[in-house]
C-alpha cells in the first residue's frame, strides 16, 4: 500500500486520501473480476467495500503503481504484506506543522 496526493505531501485539510493498493491476483479473483465486469459492475468493488467501508475521503487506486510513478506522482510506502499494521500507522505522513498566529515568529 502506497500514499500520494495531498495527505501524502502534509496538506493541513486534505479532501481526500489517496492509496495505490498492489496485490497478487490469482483465479478466484480473476473470475470475480470478469464475472462483474460481464454485468456491467466495478470490478473492484467487492475489495473496495472491504477496504473503506462507507468512506467517502478514501480513493483506492488498484494496480496502477507504474502508471501513477509513469506520470510523475510521488509515491510513498505505506504498509507492505508481512508488516505488522502498526508500521502503517507509524509509516504515515508526518503532521503538518502547526499554524502559528500572524506575526509570530518560530525560534531556533
């Protein structure tokens, strides 16, 4: 799993976060992909559900790593298969510095 966009950059109020979502296909989901793409549906739907529930701030991009680095986004490492979950947490953006009051002035 990998982060772009503006979460990804630090923005102070991002719309949405956006996610590269890498993974093996095998024939199950091969199958499930043609039969919903036969019927007119979304492929990745199903694993979409499962991923972000009713989420509306997540844009899960699937497959698309080569595309996205091809057309010069900027991707970041957010979890990869094997990691305990907690290093996505720890692996996410680092907070945006805090806003400071006009006329303030940071110290070193």
């Amino acid at each position: 799993m990998l982060i772009f966009g503006s979460y990804a950059r630090g923005a102070l109020n991002p719309s949405d976060v956006d996610l590269v979502v890498e993974h093996r296909r095998d024939d199950r989901l091969t199958s499930e992909f043609l039969h919903a793409l036969s019927y007119g549906r979304d492929p990745s739907a199903s694993m979409k559900r499962a991923l972000k529930g009713n989420s509306r701030g997540l844009q899960i991009h699937f497959g698309e790593r080569k595309t996205l680095e091809a057309e010069g986004f900027e991707l970041t490492p957010l979890w990869t298969r094997g990691e305990p979950i907690g290093t996505a947490r720890a692996g996410s953006p680092p907070s945006p510095p805090t806003p400071q009051p006009a006329g303030h002035h940071a110290t070193t």
